[in-house]
C-alpha cells in the first residue's frame, strides 16, 4: 500500500533545499556586492587622502634635481597651508568625511616639506649673502620671503593658534564655522587664478606645465565628483566646482595663444 505522505514530504523537503539555496544565493549576491562596494570606497578614499599630493612630486623633484626653486612661487605654499588648516578647524565645528580630514594633514605637513626644500635651495645658491628677514621682525614687505624656515614654522603654528582659540570660542556660532568653511575650500580653489592671469598678461601659455594642469584638472573633478556622491557639506563642492571651471579655462587659453606660440617660433 503506498504511503501519500511520503510524496509530500520530497515535495516539502525539495521546496526547503530550493529555499536553502535561494537564500545562499541571494548572500552571496550581497556579500559580493558589498566587498566591491567596500573596496571601491577604500579606492577612492585613499585617492582623496594622497590625490592632492601627487602633482607636487614632480615639483619637489625637479627642485631637487636642479637645485633652482626660481620657477615655483612660495605663495602656492601659503595658500594650500591656510586652506588645509582651516579646514582642519571646520571639521571640529561641522564634522565631514575623515579622508577629507587626513587630505589636509598630509598637504600641510607636504607644504611645509616644500618650502623646505625651496629655503635650502635658495640659501645654497646665494653666492653674497643678503640680509636675513625672518617672521619675528613683522615686516609686511617680505612676509613669506623670511630667510629660515623656523620663521615659515612660527607662522603657521601662529596662524593655527590664533585660528584654534577663535574656533574653541566661536564653536558654537554657525556663522563663523561655515565662513571658515568656505573660506578654507575658497582659497584652495583660486589656487589657479594666478597662473590664469599670467597667461593672460603674457598673451601665452609658454613656461605652463600643461601635464601639471592636466594632473590639477583630473583631481578636481574627480574630488568634486566625490564631494557630491559623499554629501559633503555644501562649501566643498561649490569651490571644487569652481575650481574645475579655472582649470578649464587655463586649458582654453592654450589653444587662444597658440597663433603666438608659433609667431615666436
């Protein structure tokens, strides 16, 4: 005589298995997922954290290599050291992605090994020595054109003091925090300008490195990418859009002077 029950229970245990590997399936579909998703992040993390270091290697390099730092303006220097350390403080008064934050410790410590190496450069290629300026005197005339490196260092730690205790005591002001915000991505994007108007005074792009500008856009829009797809405060993508824009616009005026390029030649 033939049991019913048993043609149930294969279906039962049948339809189990079918569930069992369904779901084992679908884990495995998130597990893989997820690792891709996690080692995409950790990618572009770690571009974010080391990408604005990258086009200044060939610059320290080449400085190095020739032993002339006549060509690379100390002010770029200023402008990244300011930038990054108020950006540093506004992390403390509107908190955003920790990559951002490790970014601007490892371009100020990069500035300050570049200004470095451009004071050590300049004094060995002083064959009379001119007299010293250094920060202590307070002279306005040669502030960032001190002689020692000390007064480049007692700069920066007075500026971040004085910036730090402003921003202990205004911690709480939304205003100060997202003006030091701005100002800080601000400046980091107007770092282009200069080299905008040179080419325009010149009426040519002679003496630009096209490379470097090219390394400049490339991780403009990449970190303005990233700060949209990240939800980064507002003042990160706003400037790092404008930053894009003066890229581009440098790139333009390679082909506007080109007709001089070939005059000359």
């Amino acid at each position: 005589m033939v049991n019913i029950n048993d043609p149930v229970k294969q279906v039962y245990n049948a339809a189990d298995e079918v569930k069992a590997m369904v779901s084992l399936s679908l884990a495995e579909m998130v597990m893989e997922e997820l690792t891709f998703a996690n080692i995409a992040g950790f990618i572009a993390s770690g571009a974010m954290i080391f990408g604005g270091v990258f086009p200044f290697i060939p610059q320290y390099r080449d400085i190095r290599r020739t032993q002339n730092a006549d060509g690379f303006s100390l002010f770029v220097c200023l402008t990244l050291l300011i930038a990054n350390i108020l950006r540093i403080l506004f992390w403390f008064g509107k908190r955003f992605e920790l990559p951002l934050l490790a970014q601007s410790v490892i371009m100020t410590f990069t500035m300050l090994a570049l200004v470095h190496l451009c004071v050590t450069v300049k004094h060995k290629g002083e064959l009379i020595k001119s007299r010293q300026h250094h920060f202590t005197d307070f002279d306005l005339d040669h502030f960032w054109q001190w002689s020692e490196f000390g007064s480049y260092v007692q700069f920066t730690v007075a500026f971040s003091a004085l910036m730090g205790v402003l921003t202990f005591i205004l911690i709480s002001n939304w205003v100060f925090i997202e003006t030091i915000g701005f100002l800080a991505v601000f400046a980091e994007a107007m770092l282009g300008a200069p080299q905008f108007y040179r080419n325009f005074q010149n009426k040519s792009t002679q003496g630009m490195s096209k490379k470097m500008v090219g390394m400049w856009t490339c991780g403009d829009v990449f970190k303005t990418c990233y700060f949209v797809i990240r939800e980064a405060p507002a003042q990160f993508w706003i400037c790092g859009s404008l930053q894009v824009m003066i890229d581009i616009s440098i790139f333009l005026q390679v082909f506007a002077y080109r007709k001089s390029h070939r005059a000359v030649s």
